[in-house]
C-alpha cells in the first residue's frame, strides 16, 4: 500500500532542488519539478511561510532558509552521535545484556536514535524512532532534568498522561525528582510504560558540555534489581563518559585538583 501523500512528496522534491540548486527561480524550478509555475509559487510560498526556503534578488531566486539550516544542523549531531555511541553500546549491551538505548530531546518528547536489544526472551520491547513524553521513564526525565527552563516550565505547566500507575504525573513530585536528576546525574523509572519495567539512564554530553542524549539500560524487574541497580549505573556512567569524551566533551577537574 501507498502512503505517500502527493502534495508533501511535490513540496519536498522542491525543497531538495533549491538545496542542491541555489539560486534558481520559480520557472525553471518548476520545469525541473515537472509543475505548472502557479503550483510550484504556491508550494515555494508555503515552503518560505514556514522558514525553509528565503527569496533573494531581482528577479527572485530561492535559496534555502534558517529552518533548513536548524533541520541539518540537528541531523549532523545526531548522525554523528550515533556513530560515535555505536560501538560503546554494543560493549555495553555485552556486558549487560539489557536492552541499551540512546534517546535525544526533540520538542516536548524523547526520540531513541540508536537501540541494541537483549539476548533474553523477556525483555523490554522497543523500535529506534520510539517518542514519548519526557516525563516518561529515566531517559525521558534526564532530557527534561538538563534542558532549559523554558522546556521544564511547558512540561510542568501542562496535563500529564499516567500510563500506569508507577508514571510520575504530580508537579510537586516530578520536580523534586528532576533536581535529584541533576545532582546524581542518573534517574531511574520503576513501571512508569511497562509494569514491572525497570530503566536506568544518564546523560551524555558534546564538546560544550551540554546534555544532547540520555543513555539508559532498561529490562525486567525480575533482573534489573534494586540491589544491581548501583552497578548498572556505574556501568553506564562510564559508557557515557566515554562517548562525551569521544564527542569532545573535558569533564572539569575536581576542586582539588584544579586548585
């Protein structure tokens, strides 16, 4: 079955002419594209309404926007995060045998860019492209617990869905817990998707020391103990140390050290 949808499929093919193209106009853009010119200015307008296509000169070419800019920009960091974690988590994943994951904020929600599975018939199931909210689950809430104020204020300011009853959805209680996030740098998420679900997460961070991704191992609570659950994070904390290092991040010296 055919899910394209014709008017998304022609915009697009349009958007890459102008990037691969800069600085054609609207006639011969739509001879490329095989339109009439009345319906590749329409799509060109809505293209520019929305950022990712700028009109320059007289008489006017198009070339690509701010939108497209922000939108390769996002893609390069996430393609080369993934690549740099790639073979981190899979010495992880041997190590655990959990389910190992590395999800990114994206708006209000956690998007997995990269997942390895476990070996174990039980185990938490899941797909790379997984969103949900970012109060939801470990990963979720380290994203939320080092993103700005802003981010936090519109995820505490709104309704939240409880999925089952281990989902952190009161704001005095899903506060307190991002400052503990903070100071840890780890969160972990009993049931809050899944009954019986337990994950563990932490940061990692690019060059500038900002929080691009969580880390997280996740599994059964018939395995994932509370009592391994301080090994588990130390695992992973390594794991993430090594692919910010790898991203270029320098973890500051201690005080005494520094001093």
């Amino acid at each position: 079955m055919d899910y394209t949808v014709a008017s998304v499929d022609t915009a697009l093919t349009l958007l890459s002419l102008v990037g691969e193209c800069p600085g054609l106009g609207v006639t011969e853009l739509a001879q490329r594209a095989g339109l009439n010119k009345s319906r590749a200015f329409r799509l060109l307008a809505t293209l520019e309404q929305h950022r990712w296509v700028v009109r320059e000169g007289s008489p006017v070419t198009y070339v690509l926007g701010a939108q497209a800019l922000v939108l390769g920009v996002a893609g390069h960091e996430q393609v080369n995060l993934v690549k740099v974690a790639h073979r981190h988590l899979q010495a992880l994943n041997r190590a655990l045998n959990e389910n190992i994951q590395l999800r990114v904020r994206d708006g209000l929600e956690s998007l997995c860019v990269a997942r390895v599975e476990s070996t174990h018939e039980l185990r938490v199931h899941g797909v790379v492209g997984n969103r949900r909210p970012l109060y939801v689950g470990a990963s979720g809430r380290v994203l939320l617990a080092f993103a700005s104020d802003d981010v936090r204020a519109q995820v505490l300011g709104r309704p939240r869905k409880r999925y089952t009853a281990g989902t952190l959805i009161e704001r005095d209680e899903l506060a307190a817990e991002l400052l503990n996030v903070r100071r840890q740098d780890c969160a972990v998420s009993f049931g809050e998707l899944a009954p019986e679900a337990v994950s563990v997460a932490v940061p990692v961070r690019d060059a500038s020391g900002e929080v691009i991704a969580s880390l997280s191992a996740s599994g059964p609570s018939s395995r994932m103990t509370r009592a391994l659950l301080p090994d588990i994070s130390s695992r992973l904390s390594a794991c993430a140390t090594e692919i910010s290092a790898a991203l270029g991040y320098q973890a500051p010296l201690p005080e005494a050290l520094s001093a």
